[in-house]
C-alpha cells in the first residue's frame, strides 16, 4: 500500500480470512494495542540470525559467543532507543507486566506506591505487597498532576516512594503528562516508572528529557514477535533487591557451606542486569526487540506520528458521523492521544460488533475492559463494578454499555484498513 512508509512494512499484508457472507478479504488488523504485527525488518532480522543462534552467556563456541554479543549489544541498542542516562541498566523480562512485577518486587523496604486506579491492571496491581495509595481518575491532564502532588504532599517524606504512570493510555490513547508527574514525584523525593507499553509503539520515549527513574514496555507491541520485555532504568534499588528468579545466570558464586556453619550453600549474585534475568534467555526475543528499536529509530518517528494523526483523524471523523456511536475520552476530544481509540454503539453488545466487524468485514479489533476495568467502567458511566468482562448482557437502545470496542493501528497501517473499519461501523 503506497500509504505505508517502506521501512516500517509489517507481516501480515497479505493474509486473507474468510467472510460469513461468502468470499475472503484481506486481513485489516487494527488492534495494533493488544499486540502488533511484526515489522517486516524484524522478521528478516531474525530470519538471518536464527541459523546462528546459540546459548547466551553458557557456551564457547562461536556460536554462543556471537549469540552473547548480539544479546549484549541489544542491551545498548535499546538503552539507546529509550535514550537512557549513563549508568541506567536495561533488564530484559518477559514484558511489561514483568517488568513492573520485577520492579514492584525490588522495592525498598518501607516504600509508598502512588498510581492512578486508571491503570492497565499490569501497572495497578503489582503494588498491592506495598503501601498503596490508589488515586481517583483526573478529567484533565493538569488534575492528574495535582492530585498526584496532593497525595505526595501527605506522605511521610522519609520514606521510599515510587509513583506508577501509564504514558499513552491502552483504552483512551490519550497521552498522560509524564515530564510534570515526574517533577512532581521528584520535588516530593519519590520515583517514577513510566509503562511506556503503548507510549514506546506510537511516540519517542527519552528516559533524560522525561525524567523517569524506570521504563517498562513489551516487544510484541512494539512491533517485534515473541516473549521479550524490558525494563530500564536505575540500578540501585535492583542490585539492592533479591534476584526476581533464583537460579543460573543470576549468581556469580555458590560455595557449599561448611558443615560446622550449618550446611547449605553460600550465594553471591550479580549485581548487574543478569542478576534478575536468571536462565536461559530469550536471545530471539531479546534481539527482535533490539531491531524493532533500530528500525524505528532509523526511519524516525516524524512519519509514524503524522501518518497516525491522519488515521486517527479518518476514525474519529467517520465515528462522529454515527450518532449511536460515543468516543471513550478521560481528558476531552483535544487532548494528544496516539492511534487507541474505544467506542460504544448504543443498543450494541460491544462483543456482537467487534464480532460483527471480524465475520462480516475481516477487520479485527477488541472488545470487552481491556484489563483496565476500573477506567472503563468510570469512563462507560457505570456505577457498578459488575458483571464481569465477559457475558455482558445486550444493552438496549440509551441503556449504558457494559463493555466496549477498541480499534488500534501504528506503524504499517494501510489507509485502506482504517477507511473499511469505518464503512462497516456506519
Ligand atoms: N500496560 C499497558 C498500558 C498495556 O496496554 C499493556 C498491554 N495491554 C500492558 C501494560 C501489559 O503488557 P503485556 O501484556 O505485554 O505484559
């Protein structure tokens, strides 16, 4: 599709599935927040690498040597992406969600965690060992910082203390004001941790120019396949903590302990990155995300970020020419927002569109809460946190929905897919 910037191409292009109505159509994949299709630089990346593959950090062959050095310098690739200051460590997880379950179990002793009930549940829920406080959903991006400075201002100012900020919301897409939320957790001496899972696909993300102690994202939405996440950022509080797994890769030294001492065995662990990255790595994983950041960095985001301006404007403008169609919006219809949008049809089970969407057109989007219930419930209206996410019963025309739609393109995204999501939904 001539819409599509070259380098940033992903799989899937030409895939077809079946229509209920008879005939194939190609796939239109918008559901980019979920997890997005592979950019095709990644995929032959890989493909190159994988004849050579070979265990990281555990072999002496030559394989396993070129395999520890691409691992190595994924580290400083992505460090790289993220523009991280000098010192920072760059920890590679599973994704996002471990990422922030491996900082929220390096905490310090003592530590106070601030987040917005807001939150994807990865960002809300890893805390709850901690001394949380759960501040109230803001309608303006200037309310989020001054609730936040309200709640740092009560807390005992001694204490460790780590604010948790998603960056671009996965229900909304709308951008969260993280340069003055950092402020605001420094000025009061606490850190912060951006989820930067649909922040990083969509927008640049400076560690410096943000002033955020740790970032967290995932490699599959960030165009790259696979099980890779990471986690960047200050190093103290993870070579204070315990290893977030315990075994090889993790320790430099085991000794027996002498029987007179007890028995046992003694352990020494890294202190670098390796210290929470114990087993075999995902060295594929681990270099798909590394070339995912490469290409996005060579082709720039200057492209990315327009052309998404432009399908973020055909979505809106054909949803606000239905009139039973409400856009899910916490900060109004101006506020930044990258390519997440969520939606209600009145008199719509949000599952029978989306599934309408798949079997009648081929386009595949999301639907349901998200794994955000809390914001989507504030945002839907409802007074009620039941029933769950599934089995949403049929809402009728002007009752509230109990659930909603969410479509989600980026890089790669043809015209033609979004220009089809709106046709089907009129
Ligand atoms: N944070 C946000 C804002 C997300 O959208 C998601 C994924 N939907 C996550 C965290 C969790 O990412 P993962 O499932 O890759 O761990």
């Amino acid at each position: 599709d001539s819409s599509v910037c070259a380098p940033l191409a992903v799989l899937g292009r030409d895939v077809t599935v079946p229509l209920v109505t008879g005939g194939e159509v190609t796939y239109a994949a918008l559901d980019y927040a979920a997890s997005a299709p592979a950019l095709q630089r990644v995929w032959d990346d890989v493909a190159a690498y994988a004849p050579y593959y070979g265990s990281v950090h555990r072999g002496a062959g030559y394989l396993s040597q070129l395999s520890t050095d691409l691992f190595e310098n994924s580290r400083t690739t992505v460090a790289e992406f993220l523009d991280c200051r000098e010192d920072d460590q760059v920890v590679f997880t599973r994704s996002t969600t471990d990422s922030l379950n491996l900082l929220a179990a390096a905490l310090p002793a003592d530590c106070q965690v601030f987040v917005f009930e807001t939150e994807h549940h990865a960002s809300l829920l890893p805390w709850r060992d901690a001394r949380v406080t759960y501040l109230n959903a803001p309608r303006t991006p200037g309310e989020a910082v001054r609730t936040l400075e309200r709640a740092l201002a009560d807390r005992d100012p001694h204490g460790p203390a780590l604010v948790c900020v998603t960056g671009a919301s996965n229900v909304t897409g709308e951008l969260w004001p993280v340069r003055e939320l950092a402020a605001a957790a420094h000025a009061h001496g606490a850190r912060i941790v951006l989820d930067a899972a649909q922040l990083a696909p969509h927008h640049p993300v400076s560690v410096r120019e943000l002033d955020v102690d740790w970032v967290a994202f995932s490699g599959h939405k960030l165009y790259a396949p696979f099980g890779s996440g990471v986690l960047a950022g200050r190093s103290d509080w993870l070579r204070a903590a315990e290893p977030y797994l315990a075994g090889g890769g993790a320790s430099r030294k085991v000794a027996r302990r002498p029987k007179e001492a007890g028995g046992g065995v003694d352990v020494e662990w890294h202190d670098t990155a390796a210290r929470h990255e114990a087993g075999s790595p995902n060295v594929i994983g681990v270099y798909s995300i590394a070339s995912a950041c490469k290409a996005l960095t060579e082709a720039g985001f200057d492209e990315l970020v327009a052309r998404e301006r432009h399908l973020i404007r055909t979505v809106r403008e054909g949803l606000a020419e239905v009139p039973a169609v409400r856009v899910l919006s916490l900060f109004g219809d101006d506020a930044p927002r990258v390519g997440v949008i969520s939606f209600v049809v009145d008199g719509w089970n949000s599952s029978h569109f989306a599934a309408a969407l798949s079997a009648e057109y081929g386009i595949g989007v999301r639907d349901g809460l998200f794994c955000a219930h809390p914001l989507v419930r504030t945002l839907l209206g409802g007074e009620s946190d039941e029933p769950g996410e599934c089995g949403a019963p049929e809402a009728a025309p002007g009752e509230k929905s109990l659930n909603a739609i969410r479509v989600s393109f980026g890089a790669g995204t043809p015209d033609e897919h979004v220009e089809r999501f709106v046709r089907a939904v009129k």
